[in-house]
C-alpha cells in the first residue's frame, strides 16, 4: 500500500468513529445516550485497528468472530429497524 | 469518488502478501466493511433517538443499509463458492469493491445527515487519492 492508500484507510476508520459518535458534544454529560454513544465509539476503534492488524497478519478467523460477523450482518439486514 | 475511498481495503485484501489464502483476506476485508458500517449504524440509531430525521434521510440510510447486507451475503456465497471453484475470483474481486463502496456509503451518509457536510480532509485525501488513480 502506498502512504496515500493508507492515510485514506486512515481516514476511513476516522471518519466511521465519527459517524458512530459525534454527537456526544451536544447532548453534554448529563445524557445517557452520550455514554452509549461512547461507548460504541470506545469498542468500534479497537476493533478496527484489530481486523485491519489481523488482515495484514493473513489470520484466519476464529469461530468467535465469524459468529460476531453473521450477528453484525444480521442487524444490518434486518428490513423492521430504522 | 466515495468507491475510491475504500479501495484500500480491497488492495489490502488482494496484495497482502504471506501465506494467508484469499479466502482469509477476503473474510477479514468484509469484516472490517462489516465493523465500519455496522459502527455507523449504531451511531445513527443513537442520533435517531435524540434527535427528529426526516423520513427521506432515514429511508436513505435504511436503503443503503439493506444494500450493503445484500452485497455481503452475496460476497459471503461467492467466497463459499470460492472454496471449491476458483473461477469466481474476479467476480468476488469485483462484489467486494461493490462491498467497500457501499460501506463507504452508509459511513459518508451518516456523517453527512448528522455533520451536514463532509470534512474538508475528506474531500482533499478522495482527490489525492483520485489523481493517483489516473
């Protein structure tokens, strides 16, 4: 990959943290659903760098993550959410 | 503009070098497509929550949405397949850049309903990334 491949995919990651919680700021502390909020956000970037880590290693998934994959896939899928 | 923005995570996928199979990369490639929409999507289901949305963002997002687990079950039967017929590797090579443009949709989507515009340096790493293309 060339530096800019990889400051896109950079980006990308960066980008999708910020979709997955910016609006912490303005629901301020009192709100519960910052905290759910940053929570997503305290998981998602982990858990990015982790699948990306373990793509460049060529690992091989575990049963663990292929369960969490299909659930993942699941929710996206499913026609009755928002 | 937006399908250039993730081909990293195709050429990942397809020039990591090793010994892992292209089966593996090609898993762990729709893994991080999954992860990334998936982290979007919580995101907007939590803005949803606090805030009104008119029904045409919302119904784009759902769309984009329900596209993107299409593809992905259709990457997931291609990769399958794969196991046992190795022809279809240009076809799961193409579903997977059709996989990363539409995770990269649901993302920018998301930002753009909540942030009303995309970043700056969003737009300026795309054409970098554009030209370099060319």
């Amino acid at each position: 990959m060339t530096a800019e491949q990889l400051a896109a995919l950079k980006l990308q990651i960066e980008l999708a943290a910020r979709a997955a919680g910016p609006i912490v700021g303005l629901l301020g502390p009192q709100a519960t659903a910052g905290l759910i909020i940053g929570q997503a956000v305290a998981k998602l970037i982990p858990e990015l760098v982790d699948t990306v880590q373990k793509l460049l290693a060529g690992e091989e998934p575990t049963e663990a993550e292929k369960a969490d994959f299909q659930a993942k896939l699941a929710v996206l899928g499913n026609p009755d959410l928002p | 503009m937006k399908k250039l923005f993730l081909l990293p995570l195709l050429a990942l996928a397809l020039l990591v070098p090793g010994c892992a199979s292209f089966s593996t990369n090609t898993f762990r490639a729709e893994q991080t497509a999954v992860n990334l929409a998936h982290g979007a999507y919580v995101g907007w289901t939590n803005y949803l929550a606090e805030f009104p949305v008119s029904a045409e963002r919302s119904n784009a997002v759902k769309v984009a949405r329900l596209k993107f687990a299409a593809t992905a079950g259709t990457v997931e039967a291609l990769r399958a397949s794969y196991e046992t017929n190795n022809q279809v590797r240009p076809t799961l090579e193409a579903t997977l850049l059709t996989l990363a443009d539409q995770s990269s949709n649901i993302v920018w989507l998301v930002t753009f309903f909540k942030e009303g515009a995309p970043a700056k340096s969003y737009v300026l790493v795309t054409n970098v990334y554009r030209m370099e293309r060319k």
